[in-house]
C-alpha cells in the first residue's frame, strides 16, 4: 500500500525539518522556510492519512468483516482512535517535559520510521491472507461503470447516492463550536477554569465517545442500525439543548447586546488579530472559589454546564456517526466507495473551516454564545437528514427495512438487516 510509505516519510521529513528550525536562530530567513516546509508536509501527511484511513476502515472493513461483523470493527476502529486521542497529549507532554522539545520531535520521526514498517508488513499479511481482497469485479462492468462516472463530477457522484441525505446530515454536524477542540477549551479559560479542570473534562468526553461506539455495536446487533443512529440522535440533540442552555445561566459572557451596541469596525478588528496572539487573556492564574462555585468571583454555572454537556453529547454523537458510516459503506457501489468517502471528508472538512471562519468573524467571549445558536441550528439540521433518510428508506417499496449491499453489479446481491 502507497499510502503507507508516503504518509510516514511525510511525517520523518518534517521532523527532520523542525529540528533543523530549533537549531537556527529564529530570526534567520532559513527558521521561516523551515517552518513553512515542515507544515506543507503534515498537511501532505494528513491527506494521505486519510486515504490510508479511507482503505482500511472504509473498504477493506467490508471484506474482513462482512456484513454481521461490520458495526463490531466500525466501533473497534473508532475507539482505538478515540483512545490514541487520549494517550497522544499525555505522552507529548510527558517527552516535552522529560527530554525537551527537539529530542521530542526527534523520537517521533524515528517512530515513524518503526511504524511505517511495522504497518507495510501487517497490511501485505492481511492482503495476502484475505483472498477476498484480491477479487475484482467483472472486468466489462467496471470498465463501463468507470467510464460512466468519468462523464460526471465527484459532487454529482456524492449527491446521487442513496445515503446522501444521510452522509449530508452528517457533514452538517462539523459545523459546530461545541465540540472538544481548541475553541472549547479557549472558552472554558476564558471563563477561569484551570487547565486540570478542562482536561479533566476532554478526557471526560473521551470516555463518553467509547462508550457511544461500543453502545452502538451493541444496539446495531440488536435493533438495527436505523434505531441505534436514531438513539445517538436523542442523546446529542438532548445535550445540545442543555448547551445552548448554559449560555442563559450565571457566570455566562454572553453580552450580545452590549457588543453590538459599542462595535466599531476598529475595535472588531483589534479583537481579531489579537485573538491569535494572546494579547485577550487576562493575564492572571484563575483561583477557584469551590464553596461558592465561583472563579476570581464569577459563577462558574454557565461553563460547568457547557462543558458537560458538549462531552456528553459525544455519546450520541459517535453512535450517529457509526451508524451513518455503516449506512454509507453497504449502499456505495464497491468502486465509487473511496470517491464518495473522499468528497464527505472534504464536505466535512469544508463547515469544520467555516466553523473557524465564524470564530474569528466573532472572536469574544461575549459573543460566542451567537456561535453556540448557529452551532446548534446546523447540528438540528443535520439531524433532521438523518430523520428524512431513515423515514424514505422506511417507506420506499424497494426497501422494507433492508439496504442492498451493492458489491459487485450483476451478481447475485447481500443484504443487511437495518
């Protein structure tokens, strides 16, 4: 597999590159071409990443585990995932602050090096051992598909596939401040939470989302996908109201009306840059009152809150998820499987950055609850999708409660119960 060699000499490379930009000094014009290089390669690193990811955890799943095992290896590979997520920051932190910053980076190159090799080997054992993964479709029915799809873009590709509504809804959801990335914890500081206390919460969140993916394998096998996407539905959306929730209790920056009433194109624009150099915080350590629930004396009700909602929602989150993948890979025919995974993750990506786009239009904390509204307009949006799609598919005569798995065309079809 290409992808392999290629993701993990991206990342050897751009080591090596960052070590040489913590050798220099900073003002050199060889620190900045460094920096700019190095960056280039990650982001090389996570496309092929996600590739690699496209292979084994969309396709090849298909073949290894089939139809009965396909939510058991679903829910496996997003919890290893998920639990790498975990143990990634502590291991960083732990290196950065036992062996410094370059020999960090220089431990991480030299394990990409060990795990190129160690994934090359094992995914030649698992191609050779599963012959399964050898078969081809019939060759004129590819050629003539192949050609077909050359005549059509990758969006109208994704728009015309069964699950679209479904994989659209899902998309949807990327468009949201109320997940566990930098934003949350940005909010949650400005609030006067300690750093333990927020990290507590993001391992909270962690934990929540394993038990989200082993739940659903645990309900697909029983009661169906349809009913477990819609169960991941509840949870979120019942959690995502107690997010918005927050922002009407005490201690919440919310000040919407006071923002608007002052605001001046100057002043917005000094909250913006400054709102990537630091310069908004407010310079002290937070000193948490827990007698009367305050920090530096404002309630911390409204954040507490927030923050355990939006690791909470993660339960439902990833049982949606999973049932939505699960949806998408037995209804894409075998050889659009990747093109049509590839546009989702790009649709995906696409509101994550409009998200951020939102963030900096209105960087304060006064107004992130506005971002909070639209978060969850988008994430009922999505979830609305869903809905649609499981109620069509319910009530369409070709399908009575069941999805073909369209594997190879022209033969004989599976199907599994949904």
């Amino acid at each position: 597999m290409t992808v392999v060699p290629l993701n993990n000499l991206s990342i050897c490379a751009a080591a090596a590159l960052i070590i040489s930009c913590l050798s220099i000094d900073a003002s050199s014009s060889w620190y900045v071409a460094y920096l700019i290089l190095a960056m280039c390669l990650c982001a090389i690193n996570r496309l092929f990443l996600n590739a690699e990811k496209f292979i084994v955890g969309r396709d090849w799943v298909m073949v290894i585990g089939g139809d009965k095992e396909l939510s058991k290896l679903n829910a496996t590979l997003l919890t290893l995932d998920q639990f790498t997520n975990v143990i990634g920051p502590l291991v960083t932190g732990a290196l950065v602050t036992w062996v410094g910053l370059r020999e960090t980076v220089g431990i991480f190159g030299a394990a990409s090096l060990i795990s190129m090799l160690f994934k090359s080997v094992f995914l030649r054992l698992l191609y050779t051992s599963n012959r399964e993964l050898h078969v081809k479709e019939d060759t004129t029915t590819s050629n003539e598909l192949t050609n077909s799809l050359l005549k059509e873009s990758v969006i109208y590709t994704y728009w015309r596939q069964e699950s679209f509504s479904a994989a659209f809804g899902m998309s949807l959801l990327f468009m949201t401040v109320m997940g566990f990335g930098g934003l949350a914890v940005g909010y949650g500081s400005s609030a006067g939470l300690p750093e333990f206390i927020i990290g507590a919460f993001r391992s909270y969140g962690s934990i929540t989302a394993i038990l989200g993916a082993f739940s659903y394998a645990f309900f697909e096998k029983r009661y169906g996908v349809f009913t477990s996407g819609i169960l991941g539905l509840i949870v979120q959306q019942i959690f995502a109201v107690l997010a918005v929730s927050s922002v009407f209790l005490p201690g919440s920056p919310m000040n919407i009306g006071g923002y608007f009433g002052n605001f001046t194109t100057g002043n917005w624009v000094h909250s913006m840059i400054h709102s990537f150099d630091a310069q908004n915080a407010t310079g002290f350590d937070p000193h948490v009152d827990w007698s009367n629930f305050s920090s530096n004396g404002v309630s911390l009700a409204s954040i507490v809150v927030f923050l355990i909602a939006i690791a909470s929602a993660r339960y439902g989150l990833w049982c949606l998820d999973l049932a939505t993948t699960h949806i998408m890979q037995v209804t894409i025919p075998e050889t659009e499987r990747n093109t049509v995974f590839g546009v989702h993750n790009a649709l995906c990506q696409t509101f994550s950055v409009l998200k951020d786009i939102l963030v900096i239009i209105l960087p304060l904390p006064a107004t992130f609850a506005i971002c909070i509204f639209i978060s969850y307009g988008f994430v009922s949006a999505g979830h609305l999708f869903f809905v649609y799609y499981v109620v069509k598919t319910k009530h369409s005569p070709h399908a009575k409660r069941k999805i073909t798995v369209v594997v190879c065309p022209g033969k004989d079809d599976d199907s599994v119960m949904l």
